[in-house]
C-alpha cells in the first residue's frame, strides 16, 4: 500500500510538473491585463510604489503610461462593442471562415 501511494504522488507529481508553467503563464497573463494596465493596480503594493515615484521617475511614468494605454485600449473596445462594430460570432469548423452576413459587411 505505501509503495502504492508513493508512486501515484510521484505520478501526479510528473503531471503537475507539466502543467504549471500553462497555469504560470494565464497568472501572468491576467496579471498584465488587469493590474498592470487598469486602475486596479493601484491595488498592488508594487505598482502603487511605482506610482508614487518610490522606484524612480521612469518608473513612475512607464506605469503611468501603460495605466492610460491599458485604459483608452480597453475603453475604446467598449465603445465599439456598445456600436456593435466588435461582436463574437461562433462557427463550426466545418463551416470556415466564409463571407461575412450582408448586415455585416456595412458596418466594417
């Protein structure tokens, strides 16, 4: 029974290994999106450091700019969803890309 259990931990061990630079990756990913380049950063203790000038003006004015960058991105995305100039349209892959629908093709 021990043997048992030591080779299933080592088996998901393995597993785990192989999957948490995947889980690693998203973290970063939604780190970026939405302290880094929102408002929520405030939020975090380095950004707001980088905010308030403790790490120097460059740093203080490169947060400043992905902050605004990150902000008019996602505002500008909104704006156009609100339109309806952005929109999702799932297809089947069988269906491909095709032509866009007639009340589609106005609007781009």
């Amino acid at each position: 029974m021990g043997l048992d259990a030591v080779q299933q931990a080592a088996g998901w061990r393995s597993v785990l290994k192989l999957v948490a630079p995947f889980i690693k990756i998203g973290a970063n990913i939604t780190s970026q999106a939405l302290l880094e380049r929102t408002p929520l950063g405030i939020l975090d203790q380095s950004i707001r450091d980088n905010l308030l000038g403790r790490n120097g003006v460059i740093a203080r004015d490169q947060q400043l700019a992905r902050i605004t960058a990150g902000t008019a991105l996602g505002g500008t995305v909104i704006g156009m969803a609100m339109q309806g100039l952005v929109y999702w349209r799932r297809t089947r892959r069988s269906e491909g890309g095709g032509a866009l629908a007639a009340d589609r093709q106005t609007t781009l």
